[in-house]
C-alpha cells in the first residue's frame, strides 16, 4: 500500500508533529508499506529529495513567517496530480499543508486522512492581538470546517479532542478515530537515578509564549537559593527564545539556564534519565510528546491541566498538574518539593512510567493506523 503523510516541516525541524511523522512512517516502512513524506521547506536550503532513516522526503519551498502558516503552491500542485497512492495522510492544523491537502482532493479523489494535533489551537494564546484572535474564529468556521468536511476519517491524539471538534467545526461522531501518540519503548528502559549533585530541572517543547516557559525562569529564581547546585535545561527553539535568554540574564541566571537546539534523540533521552524533574507549563496542548517521553523515563512532571495532560497525569500520584498561568508559588512549593524529598520523587517518577507504558507505544499506534488505512483499500 502506497501512503503520502503531508506535514508543514520535518527533521531536521524538530517537535511533537515532526516525531510523531517520523515514527508512524517508519514504523509502516518496515511494515512494507510504500511511504512518502510531502513537507514544506522555508529556507530553501535542504535537498529538495532526500532519504533518511530509509524515508523518502519531498520538500517544497514555502513562506512561513515565525513558523506559521507553510504557504506551498507546489505542494498544492503536486498533491493535485498524484494518481498512484492509496491514502493521503494530512497532519497539523491549521497550517496550509492540510487545507491543500483538502483542496487537492476535489482532483485526485484519493482518501484522506486527518491527523489535527489540534490541541484548543484558537485559545487565545498570550500576547494575542483582537485582530490575530478574530483571523483564528475566521480560518475556523470557513477554511478549518472545509478541511474537517474533506477528511474520510479524522484522527485525535486525546480523547478531549472528540466534543472540541464535534462542536466547533460539526465533525461526525463517525469520522473520528482516537489513536493516540506513542512512545518508543526500548529508548526508555531505565527509570530516573537522582544520585547526581546536580539538581536539573528540564523543559523540551517549543519556545513560544503560550508555552509557559517564563514561569518556569521566573520559578527558578526562588528554587535556585534552596538549592544552590540547580540548573535547568531549556531544550526546544521558537520565536519567543531570545525574550527567555533575556529574562533568563536580566535575573542574573546565565550560569544555571542553559538552552539547548537540535539535541539528537539519544542525547535526549540521556538528559531525561538524568534529570529530577520535567516542568511544561503550556496555555494549551494536544497530547505532548515530551511529556509522555519524560514520563517514560521515570522522571516526575509537573504541568498544566490543559488539553490531554489531565488524561495522561494524575494529580500526587504520577506527577502533579498547576492551573494556567501557574501560582508562582504552588509551583515553587511542587518544584521544591521534588528536589528535596529523593524517595518521594522516585515513587511518583516510577508510576509516571508504569502509567505510561502500560498505554502508549509507537507499535500499537501504527497498528491502529494500518487497519484504518486498510479499510479504505
């Protein structure tokens, strides 16, 4: 079987999308499925074909200011004439890569698959202006309905997603599928070892500000006297990074916040396993990987209880869960909490993985994906 997965950026682009892409197809790979993987490239700069990890990757040149958007007319053109594939999988709304994938089908007449990692993407995100949250109700009910009207099956990561897209673009009960993201099982086989004097705190996402992380710097500045050797570990990039950097020197915190691009999986994964503590304080989310990642290893979370975090995190028992924005000090008293009580930390770290790898993998995931795109063959 023949599938084409549509994504606004892959790797090297980093993020929840982008891995969520790169596993499912490679998963399907080895399962003798042909896949192709149609993506935007804003720079210009990256081969135009490309093979890696054994994934053919056709990228074509868009605009995309601060990563939004994907505008790629040749992807719209290629998606119009492609005749031998049995499904088209589109992933990310609300990005231009879905909405031609929608547009193409009116030509190829090929199934189409959505997956939204939609997340409550029209909250209004901090720092929004009227004009950016009135564009979002816009896009909505007229392009984001036709995108969702397209789609022969609709794909949600978390189960909150279902009521949202019923609701807010009249998607039938029928067309939606859950198939959740996974998580690589064998990277993360040992639990976190908090033996180190070295206390890290550790965030991997984006850096934008609907993520949070400022409350976090901010955190910091009072967790760091308590705990002298603390460091956090900011992992990700984004629009908002150079605001962080400046915070982060204008509180005198240069030498204990470090930020991190482009970190390789294993390196990734080696940081999770040795960290204390894994901090996301996102204004909204779909089902994040990091934090199922983080989870994985055995690492005690604290986050916001927004989108599928609260499906994933029970509150004092596998992590603890902040309204949004955070009480500074609820999360300096959490934070505080699971630097210096070791034992504690490590049962709450401990259930965190068995909860997550008793529901989540990569494998079951495209399982899930195979028998849906086979009921269309």
């Amino acid at each position: 079987m023949e599938v084409i997965q549509v994504c606004p950026a892959f790797f090297p682009y980093r993020g929840g999308l982008e891995t969520h892409v790169k596993e499912i197809s490679k998963r399907l790979t080895n399962s003798g499925f042909d896949v192709q993987i149609y993506t935007t490239d804003p720079t210009g700069r990256l081969p135009k074909k490309q093979k890696i990890d054994g994934l053919k990757i056709l990228r074509f040149r868009a605009f995309s200011p601060n990563r939004l958007y994907f505008f790629a007319p040749g992807l719209y053109s290629a998606l119009r004439r492609t005749e031998n594939v049995d499904v088209i999988h589109a992933h990310g709304y609300p990005n231009f890569p879905a909405l031609a994938t929608a547009l193409a089908r009116n030509r190829n007449k090929k199934p189409f698959v959505f997956t939204a990692h939609y997340g409550g993407y029209d909250v209004q995100t901090l720092g929004a202006s009227t004009w950016r949250t009135a564009a979002k109700k816009c896009y909505n009910f007229s392009m984001g309905r036709y995108i969702f009207s397209k789609a022969n099956a609709v794909i949600i990561v978390a189960k909150f997603e279902r009521e949202l897209l019923k609701q807010k673009f009249g998607v039938d009960e029928d067309k939606i599928k859950y198939i959740p993201n996974g998580v690589n099982v064998r990277e993360f086989n040992h639990p976190t070892k908090n033996d180190q004097d070295i206390e890290t705190i550790l965030y991997v996402g984006r850096l934008e500000k609907y993520k949070g992380v400022h409350f976090l710097i901010e955190a910091f500045t009072e967790v760091k006297p308590s705990f002298p050797n603390s460091r956090l570990l900011i992992v990700g990039s984004g629009s908002y990074k150079e605001k962080l950097v400046n915070l982060t020197s204008s509180f005198g915190l240069q030498d204990s916040v470090s930020f991190l691009e482009n970190v390789p999986q294993e390196h990734l994964t080696k940081l999770y396993s040795s960290s204390n503590v894994f901090v996301t304080l996102s204004q909204f989310e779909g089902q994040p990987i990091a934090l199922i990642e983080a989870m994985s290893s055995g690492l005690p979370v604290i986050a916001t209880k927004v989108g599928a975090i609260p499906e994933l995190v029970q509150h004092g028992r596998n992590g603890f869960l902040l309204d949004f924005p955070p009480n500074k000090k609820a999360l300096i008293d959490v934070i505080t909490f699971l630097l210096g009580n070791p034992d504690s930390s490590a049962k709450i770290g401990l259930e965190a993985r068995k909860s997550i790898l008793s529901k989540f993998s990569w494998e079951k995931t495209v399982q899930s994906l195979i028998k849906l795109y086979e009921w269309f063959s």
